[in-house]
C-alpha cells in the first residue's frame, strides 16, 4: 500500500518577489509533498534550493493554448492599469475614472490565475489539492470558470474595491464561485470580504505555517557578533517595508522618548530614509539598518540578534500579521500593538508578549525601557497553538482534505 501523501498544486502569482512569509509557506508546503507543482507566473526569485531538494517541479510559464492566451491578455490588462495609473492620478479626473485602471488590475489578476489553473491541469490533472496561495479578492468565480478546475484561495486582504463593471463580471461568473473555497487568514479579513460574496464558500484558516525551524542559541550569538551588539545590551528588530497600515509614527515617537540606550535592527523594504536618518541622531538609538528585501537567512540574522521584535500597526488593521507569526515560529519575543481585538486577545497574558495600546508612543517608550528589568521569554511551542498557527504537515493535509470536499461537490 503506498502512504506517500500525494502532491499539491501551489500557485503563487508573487513568487517572483524576494522575502515575505508567502514565499516561505510555499516553499514549507513544497517540502512537505514531494513531486509537488509550483506555478510561479512571474518566475521565482527565491528558495530555488530547498524546492530542488525536496524534488518539487516548478512551472514559470503557461502550458497548454488557453494558458497562454489566458497570461497574454493578463500582460495586456497589467499594462493598461499601468498607464491608465500613470495617466489618471490627477485629483482633476472623476473618482470613478481614477479607479478605473485598479478594476482592471483586478482583472488582469484573474486572468494570470486562470492562466495558472489550466497549467495545473496540463501538469498535474489529479493534484491532492490546487491552491492559490495570494489570490485576487474579486472574480473569484470567473478564475475558476475560465481556468476549468476547482480550487482552494487564500484571501490575504481586499485592496481594491469592486466598481459596476468588475461586479458585473462577477454576477455572470458566479456559478463558478460553487467551484471555488475561499481560505481567509483571519476572521477579520473573512468580515470584511465575505458579506460582498455570499455564494462564496469560506473558512478561517491561519496561512503562515511552523516549519520547526527555531533560531537557535549559535544564530542568535552569532548574529549578535556580526551586529556588534554586545551581550549585555539590549536590541529590537523593526522588520518589514513601511507600509500605510504600519505605525511607524508611534515608533518614531517612542524612541525619541527613550531614557536608557537601545539597538534598533531595521530590515525591509520600502523605509523612508529621513526617518531613519533622525533615528540615527537620536541619544539613545543605536541603529542598524538592512535594506530589503533579503532573503531567509538574513532574516533569520536580523531576528537572532533581537531581544524582542517590534510589530506595531495602525487600529483596526485585521489582516495576519506575518511578523508576529515569525516571532511564534523562531522563538523570538515579542513586543506588539493592540491594533487588533482579536489578535490581543490571544496575546494577552502571554509571557513571550508585551502590548502596548495602538498610537501610544508614551507606553511603548516605557516598554523599550523596561526590556532589561522586564524582559518578555522566548516563546515556546505552545505559542503556535495561541496564533492557530499550523505545522506543515497538518496545513498539507487540510489543504488536501478541504480540497477532495470540493471536488466531490463539483462532480
């Protein structure tokens, strides 16, 4: 009796963009089945490596006519939003006429997943499961009408708002959202998509996976010494780009409030380089900066030199957080905004956690400070079970169970 467990499609239409946490759990979930597909649609800009070990096969073009055609007129709406971007940015044009060349990202997104979904079935018509790992928040059943397979779609988080013509598409494609189960990481990103898709079946599921990597005591002596940090200093990581549902305003404030010294790690991409400037002149600051976007291991350094990671986010932003569930999977301590009731409510009480209210830079500067006499512990294997978050395996095997569901349904 052969118990191999069989293989899974993964598609990943931002495989070609280095660092995330998308990429990783691809990369983990690959492992995790050999001779499983990866269609990466823009090509794959990292884990080249641990996909050629584990024997995973990758498809970095259409295969088939209808995918091909599919990704063509992709590239052609992808070009069309850019110049109509480029063109309609003026406060002068309508809002309508402004969000036009959004809508028809939208549809370009479509199309490179049907363009994806017919390669799955020329390369692997009898997958265990063929999941979308970061799909588009709309036409979710024209994606699986034009690329004529079931599928399962992670649903990160909506960005751009359906207009007339998108919702239309949407109501003549909407037995298709029968063929479709959509995965949303949280429960807020699930009430905030949903009530526009009622056909539309869904679960909560954490997307971020434990791969069982912790850092270890060498990696974190190791990345000290390469930061020069000393041993009895005490340091914080900033990681990720500076995005708009990011509060890097309280933390600019917070450490100009500081009254003992701090090493600051920051690592991403985009940053803006006159905050980091003023932070470099700070009294109390030692900064270390490592522009993004890097790849695993330089995270994995810029983590093990951090006492705790920084995550601090504006109120309201629901969606995961991926910096926290990094924190959870290599053991790091962690110091987090209330941005989030349900997040703070799993935190709350946790050793490995320090909250500290969303936009109150005073309590957060009073947090920093207090790292030497009140530092949080590493987090320990129960702290996945706090965020939901999965092992690999277990994440293959919903994935296949939800996935064999569907296609039974779909008969």
């Amino acid at each position: 009796m052969n118990t191999t467990p069989e293989p899974l499609v993964l598609i990943e239409p931002y495989a070609h963009r280095v660092g995330g946490h998308h990429q990783r759990t691809l990369a983990a979930l690959a492992a995790a089945r050999p001779d499983s597909l990866v269609i990466a649609p823009g090509g794959l800009c990292d884990y080249q490596a641990p996909l050629a070990r584990a024997g995973t096969r990758v498809a970095v073009g259409p295969v088939g006519p209808a995918a091909k055609i599919l990704l063509a007129a992709a590239r052609a709406a992808a070009r069309v939003s850019a110049v109509g971007q480029q063109v309609f940015t003026s406060r002068r044009w309508p809002l309508a006429v402004r969000r036009s060349p959004h809508q028809i990202t939208l549809l370009a997104r479509c199309l490179t997943e049907a363009a994806c979904l017919r390669t799955a079935l020329r390369f692997a018509p009898r997958a265990s499961a063929v999941v979308i790992l970061s799909a588009s928040e709309a036409l979710h059943g024209a994606a699986a009408l034009l690329g004529g397979t079931p599928h399962l779609r992670f649903i990160h988080e909506a960005v751009t708002t359906e207009d007339s013509p998108v919702r239309w598409l949407g109501r003549l494609a909407r037995a298709g959202e029968k063929r479709v189960i959509a995965l949303y990481p949280t429960t807020a990103v699930r009430d905030q998509i949903a009530p526009a898709f009622p056909h539309l079946p869904g679960v909560v599921r954490a997307f971020a996976v434990d791969d069982d990597r912790p850092l270890t005591d060498t990696e974190r002596d190791g990345a000290r010494t390469a930061f020069t940090i000393p041993a009895d200093a005490k340091a914080v990581c900033v990681v990720g780009g500076w995005w708009p549902y990011k509060d890097i305003p309280t933390i600019d404030a917070a450490l100009a409030r500081l009254t003992t010294p701090l090493h600051v790690l920051v690592c991403g991409t985009p940053l803006d380089d006159a905050v980091l400037t003023r932070w470099h002149q700070l009294p109390n600051v030692r900064l270390h900066t490592v522009p993004g976007p890097v790849g695993e291991q330089v995270l994995r350094l810029v983590y093990a030199a951090a006492d705790a990671a920084l995550v601090a986010r504006k109120p309201g932003v629901g969606k995961e957080s991926g910096l926290v569930m990094d924190a959870a999977r290599l053991a790091v301590p962690l110091i987090v905004s209330a941005h989030d009731s349900e997040l703070t409510a799993r935190l709350t009480g946790e050793p490995w956690v320090r909250l500290f209210p969303a936009g109150d830079p005073d309590t957060l500067a009073k947090t920093l400070d207090q790292l030497t006499a009140d530092a949080p512990a590493r987090p320990g294997p129960s702290a996945r079970g706090v965020l939901d978050m999965n092992s690999v395996a277990e994440q293959a095997a919903f994935l296949t169970d939800t996935y064999t569901r569907l296609a039974k349904e779909c008969r």
